[in-house]
C-alpha cells in the first residue's frame, strides 16, 4: 500500500513555493508519491496561460523528482474533475484502490472547504495536507476545523508552515509582464515562459 497525495491547483505559472510544498508534503506526511495537476476550469479563478502550457511547466518544474508522478494522461484525466470523489475515482482507477490518499492544499483553499460539492467520505481518504498562506494561523485553523465538524466533516490534518510566504504566480506575471527577474521560478520553466511569449 501506498500514501499519494493529490495536488490540484490553477500554477499560473508553477512556482518554486509550489515545488517546496510538494517535497514538505512529502516529508511530513511520509507520501510515496505526488500528483500535482493544474485544472482545467479552476473554480474560483480564470487561467491565464492554457492547460496544456501550465501542465508542460509543472512537467519541467519537476523534471527529475521521482517521487513526483509524471503520467500526462493521468493529469488530464485528473484536471476535469471537480470534486473530492470524482478525483479519488480516477486515482483509484490510475493506481488501484488499496492506497492511502491525501489531498495537499493551501488554507486559502482550505478556506472554502465548507462550500466544495461532493466531499468524500472520511473512509475515502486520510486527510489533508494544508501549507499557511496569507495570515492564517494554527488558531485559526482550529477555529476552521470546528466550523467543518458542526457539518459533518471531521478530517486529519498535516500542517506545513509558509516558509516562502511572498512567493506567489501573481508576483511571477507581473514580474514577466514588466520584464524583470523571476527568480521564485525553476530555470527551465523561466525558459519555457520566455519561448512561449507567455504572461506578456
């Protein structure tokens, strides 16, 4: 049996915090594996760059992390789905269903817990791996975690701090966009951007 752990988000560009996440995951919650994936219709926000391009940086950003699953077709499968149980429908179809799952989110995202469609049952997954953005706290993720209880919803949590919190794929477009250094941006996704004319 293995532990994955299923990292979906929009990586507009990937970013180096992103990469450090992946490996603390990795550490902290003793995974096997990483899928990181970029989605395809992201629900709280509009892509800048296509599918395809944020995917193929994700792909070079982790070029030679074996830990990291790099299966294209399975991140495409992956990226249209919505849900906690659709995504745990196509990893067990992928990996077979006798593994351990854990998805990795920022509390950004963990924020909004309450209002995603369709979660799983607890039986489903092991829990979350949750990396502080912004200004949360560990209190106020206590406070977050009671709020889900009252609505059935009592999970595991493994928590990464924010070791990089001014890192973010906004900061790398409007580096891009005002052509100075991106320097939170792994060499052969600064290449790829700058081939493709991406973020101008």
């Amino acid at each position: 049996m293995s532990s994955i752990g299923l990292f979906a988000g929009t990586f507009d560009p990937v970013h180096d915090g992103h990469i450090l996440f992946a490996k603390q995951a990795i550490q902290a919650a003793r995974l096997d594996k990483v899928v990181i994936v970029a989605e395809k219709e992201p629900y709280r926000k509009k892509p800048y760059a296509s599918w395809d391009h944020r995917q193929a940086m994700i792909e070079r950003a982790t070029e030679g992390l074996l830990q990291i699953d790099h299966d294209y077709q399975f991140a495409s499968q992956l990226a249209h789905q919505h849900t906690m149980k659709d995504m745990l429908s196509i990893a067990n179809q992928h990996y077979g269903n006798e593994h351990e799952y854990w998805f990795l989110v920022g509390s950004d995202t963990f924020e909004h817990m309450h209002q995603w469609g369709e979660i799983a049952e607890k039986s489903k997954y092991n829990g979350f791996v949750v990396a502080f953005k912004n200004d949360h706290t560990k209190e106020w993720l206590q406070q977050k975690m009671s709020e889900l209880e009252k609505i059935g919803m009592n999970t595991e949590l493994v928590i990464i701090e924010n070791t990089n919190p001014t890192v973010s794929s906004s900061s790398a477009r409007s580096a891009i966009k005002a052509n100075k250094p991106t320097v939170n941006l792994a060499p052969k996704v600064s290449e790829y951007i700058q081939k493709h004319q991406l973020y101008q």
